[in-house]
C-alpha cells in the first residue's frame, strides 16, 4: 500500500514537472517524507534526474545552455553546503532559509519584481538551488523563477537540462557524504514506472500552459515549494 501511496504522489508530481518545467519534487517529497522518509532525498533525486532527461529529450531546441551554464557553476558550492548539512548539521536552518528566501522572490514577482536570467543571478539562484536541492530534493524555484517571463518550451527545456545535470552533482556530493546506498537504487527503480506514467499524461497539459498561464503556474509553485519546505522545517 505504501509503495502504491508513494507511486501515485511520484506520478502527479511527474505531471506536474513535465507541463510547468519544475515540481516534481515540491508535489512529491513533502508526502514521501510522512509515507517513507528513506526515498527523500536519494531515491527522489535519481527520479528526478531521469525525468529531467525524458523532458530535456521531448524539448532539447528550446535549452537556454548558457544560462544552465553559470546556474550550475553557483550550484556547485551549494550542493557541498547542502551534503554537509544533510550528513553532519541540523538541516532545518538550512530549509529554513531557502524557504524563505524563495517565498520572498514569489512574492515580488507577484507584486512588481520581473527578474531576468542574468549571469549574476543564476550564480545565486544556483547556489540558493544547490542547497535545497541537496538537502531536500526541492532545488527548481530559484532558477525557475529566473525564467518566469519566458515561453514555456524554453522554461521547460531550460529546467530540465539544469536538473539532469544538477541532480548528477547533488547525487555525487551526497554519495562522498556516504548517502546513497543500493536501498535508494532499488526504491527508485520501483517507483520509476509512476514516473514515466506523470510523464506522458504531461504532454496535454502543456498546450494549456502554454497559452499564458506558465509565468503564473511557475510562481504560484516556487510559492508553494517554499511554504513546503518551511512545514518541513518546523516539523523536523
């Protein structure tokens, strides 16, 4: 039953990464840590991972590599933080702040704030990324929102080629921290199925999207995304 549980909360989430560009983990990882706390967040990450490569795949023309570029030089020093933090410190301040530093970008977007993919702000929204996605498996956001006035095949593409290369990262620091184990291949590989099922139902959605709605989706999900990782923070 918990597999099942587990597999449908991967399959919407999938669904949802694969219309918007980022949120499979932000629907995901929030349930899996209540029904299985081990599938967070190796077995999410090698999830993600795979998924990113489906959809980097379906819309490869559309990639923004420079911008992926400088987003994943400041991911860098984020996942060392983030791998330090998941193996020896308290991880809560660290969601914490990510939490709130995401929330606070969602909420000046919503009210004026328009950013742009600029070198600088990848730098930062890639390291900010790095840590979250390091030490919860939520790592979209902050890059995503960089790219929220963009069409949505070039949001899409452009995320997905940053997660394919950036969970690479986040799964190799935390391997060196000596987290990932033959338990989170396995659990993967059963919860895989689920994924690719999210996948392909996303294909619809996206034409939805697509007619003006994906600026709005993809700051209403980096919101929900930060209130999320704050409940988890709070909780422990």
């Amino acid at each position: 039953m918990v597999v099942l549980l587990a597999g449908l909360v991967v399959a919407v989430g999938a669904l949802v990464q694969g219309a918007v560009g980022f949120g499979m983990a932000i629907v995901a990882v929030p349930f899996l840590a209540l029904l299985a706390p081990e599938l967070v967040p190796v077995p999410q990450l090698m999830l993600g991972m795979a998924h990113a490569m489906l959809a980097l795949y379906r819309e490869r023309d559309d990639v923004d590599w420079s911008g992926v570029g400088w987003a994943l030089l400041g991911r860098l020093p984020g996942a060392a933080v983030g791998a330090y933090a998941v193996a020896v410190l308290p991880t809560r301040p660290f969601l914490a702040l990510v939490a709130v530093t995401v929330l606070v970008a969602a909420a000046l977007s919503v009210v004026r704030w328009r950013p742009r993919p600029t070198p600088g702000a990848l730098l930062v929204a890639g390291a900010v990324s790095g840590v979250g996605g390091t030490a919860s498996a939520i790592a979209g956001p902050p890059v995503a929102l960089l790219y929220q006035g963009c069409a949505g095949p070039r949001v899409r593409a452009t995320m997905a080629a940053y997660f394919s290369a950036g969970a690479v990262l986040s799964l190799g620091a935390l391997a060196l921290a000596g987290e990932v184990g033959a338990g989170s291949v396995v659990a993967a590989l059963w919860l895989a199925p689920f994924m690719v099922a999210g996948f392909l139902l996303s294909g619809p959605a996206r034409a939805v999207l697509d007619r003006g709605w994906t600026r709005p989706a993809v700051v209403a999900i980096s919101a929900a995304a930060a209130l999320a990782l704050l409940a988890r923070a709070a909780a422990g």
